[in-house]
C-alpha cells in the first residue's frame, strides 16, 4: 500500500472518528471536532493539488513543516435544522518564516499546467498573490519575507443523507492552498528557513 493510500486512509478513519454522524447535529463552530474536521479538508485539498503536479506527498510533509496553518476568530453563521447543516466563519492564519531559494531552472512545464519554466516563477507569483514580499537575487534566487498571511473563510457541515458522516464544504482558501503547494514544489530549492 502506497503511503498515499495510507494517509487517506488514516484521515478517512481520523474523519469518522472525529465527526460520528449517526443523526447527530454537526458540532459548534468552535469545537475541536469541527475545526478539525476544516483542517483536514485544507491539507487534502493541498496534498491532492501537490499530486496533481506530479510530486510526491514528501514535498507536502515537508512544506506543511515550514509553515504553520491555524484557523481562529471563529463564528457560528447560521444553522438549517431540517437540513442539520452548520454555517460557520473563521479566519485561516499562515505563518511562513523567512525563506530563501536557489533557483535550479528546474523545468516544470512537464508537470501541471503552468505557463512558467522555473519552480521559483510560480511560487514568486503565488507569494505575491497573498501579499508576501519577495525579493530575487542577480543569480536568480528567491528570497520570501516571513510574516503572517490570513484568509477569511467560510465552512459549512451537515449529514450525509444517511446520517452516517458529516460533510464539510470551505471557501476562502485557494490562494493560500496554491502558495502552500508552490511551496512544497520548491522545497528542494531551499536553501534557508528564518525564524518568525
């Protein structure tokens, strides 16, 4: 079994066990179960995009080591009681230290759907994008100012119609999911990691 495989499987068990469905209400906003949940649903949307570009779930490992992803300020929206269906708020905090990249030339118009040759090129746009300041050095390198980054987002959770599992749906993320995944691309550029 591919350690892919394993993870899923390992979150699918973590899922089940964390949100039991069985008719129950979905959890507060705010509960440990939910925000757990959320998370989960984060880091497989970041694991599947870093697939989808032909790396492995190391880089992944390794890039969700450099930075840390908190949800907080989290609100209670509304709640569908015939529908057992949740709507919450909450802010998804980033904190990415200090980071310096050679740039390889590694070319990366093999794998995913980029326009750009170099790893760096597209984890210098996706930084830019979430306002992160970068820098680039007369060899080419990449430097990233740490700070933190937030996201505002909005999630909700319900049963299964069969009242087995709950379901979480999230908005407000992609930018930061895509810098994540730009990241673990680059990671075997890095060449320093700061302390924020």
């Amino acid at each position: 079994m591919s350690n892919i495989f394993k993870v899923g499987a390992y979150i699918i068990v973590a899922c089940l066990s964390i949100l039991p469905g069985c008719g129950n209400e979905p959890p507060e906003c705010g509960a440990p179960a939910m925000v757990d949940k959320v998370k989960i649903e984060i880091f497989k949307t970041i694991f599947m995009g870093i697939l989808k570009n032909g790396f492995n779930e190391d880089v992944g490992n390794k890039a969700l080591k450099i930075v840390q992803l908190n949800i907080t300020t989290i609100t209670a929206e509304g709640y569908e009681k015939e529908a057992k269906r949740r709507t919450c708020a909450g802010k998804l905090i980033v904190k990415v230290p200090d980071l310096s990249f050679s740039d390889s030339g590694a070319d990366v118009s093999k794998t995913g759907n980029h326009p750009y040759e170099s790893r760096i090129d597209i984890l210098e746009i996706y930084s830019k994008t979430l306002g992160l300041r970068t820098t680039r050095d007369a060899k080419g390198g990449l430097g990233i100012r740490g700070e933190n980054v937030e996201a505002a987002l909005t999630f909700n959770c319900q049963n299964t119609a069969d009242n087995k599992e709950q379901l979480v749906t999230i908005n407000g993320y992609k930018e930061i999911s895509d810098f994540v995944v730009g990241l673990a691309m680059s990671t075997i550029d890095l060449v320093s990691t700061g302390t924020k």
